[in-house]
C-alpha cells in the first residue's frame, strides 16, 4: 500500500508540474529562435541609409521567399549602395527573371548600368520604363540620372 501510495504522489507531483509549464500551440515559438524580419523593417531600415543592417535580413527575407520580387530588389539596391556591384545585378536579374515589367528593378538595374558604364542599357531600361509607365517616378528618376551621367 505505501508503495502504491508514493508512486501516486509521485505521478500527481509530475502531472502539477506539467499543468504548470505555460502551453503553446502548435507551430508556435517560445521565443528562443528570432523570425525572420518583415519587409516593411528591412525597407525602414534601407530607407534609413542602414545598409548594413538591412542586408542580412533582405537575404532572409529572400530565402524564405524566392518568388518575392519587391525584397529582392530591395536587396539588389542594398547591394549597389553597399559597392558589391556583383552581388546587385544578380538580385535585379533576379528580380526581373520573377517580374519582367519591375518598375523599380528597372529604374535601379538602369542606374547600376550607369555606375558600371552601361549607359547604352541604361538607356534601354529607360526606355522600357517609359513604354510601360510614361513618365513615372521609375522613368523620370533614371531619365535625371542618365542625364546626370551626361548620357
């Protein structure tokens, strides 16, 4: 009986304590692992000239969704402001391979073209620009820019 008796104290004592652990729901964090960060944080962080920051995130953001073509470019501008030319026409050919009419991809692959000498698909991408948006923000943006560059 004794024995009985302990070994159903020792369950009850085992069930409280497990009663006691908060519970969490299926598929849900406790915190221990960061997530990666939204578009809208990495975009403020860029938007504050924290180019650095924001580049390890944009790199998650674009491996956890391969077919997100606004992160990429963003990735693609971070990559261009940060030198890393390379690295920023891969992310615009990405993006452009997602989404060939890409306003913004357009605009920053026709500025990369002017930083690297390209003026000639610089002036492409303008025109592409303009025969999918007139004279939109993309278009006027890398229009001043090719003028800028005395193209």
């Amino acid at each position: 009986m004794t024995y009985f008796f302990t070994s159903f104290l020792a369950g009850l004592m085992a069930l409280s304590t497990l009663l006691a652990v908060p519970a969490m729901a299926a598929g849900s964090s406790d915190g221990s692992s960061t997530a990666a960060p939204s578009y809208e944080e990495a975009k403020a962080m860029v938007d504050e000239g924290n180019f650095v920051a924001a580049l390890p995130n944009l790199i998650a953001l674009t491996k956890a969704d391969a077919k997100n073509a606004d992160a990429w470019n963003l990735l693609g501008f971070t990559y261009r402001k940060l030198g890393q030319l390379d690295d920023s026409d891969a992310a615009y050919l990405t993006v452009l391979s997602i989404n060939p009419d890409h306003l913004g991809a357009l605009e920053y692959q026709g500025e990369l073209f002017i930083t690297t000498g390209k003026l000639d698909q610089a002036k492409a991408n303008l025109a592409k620009l303009q025969a999918l948006c007139g004279t939109c923000e993309q278009a006027q943006d890398l229009e001043a820019a090719l003028k800028a560059a005395g193209a």
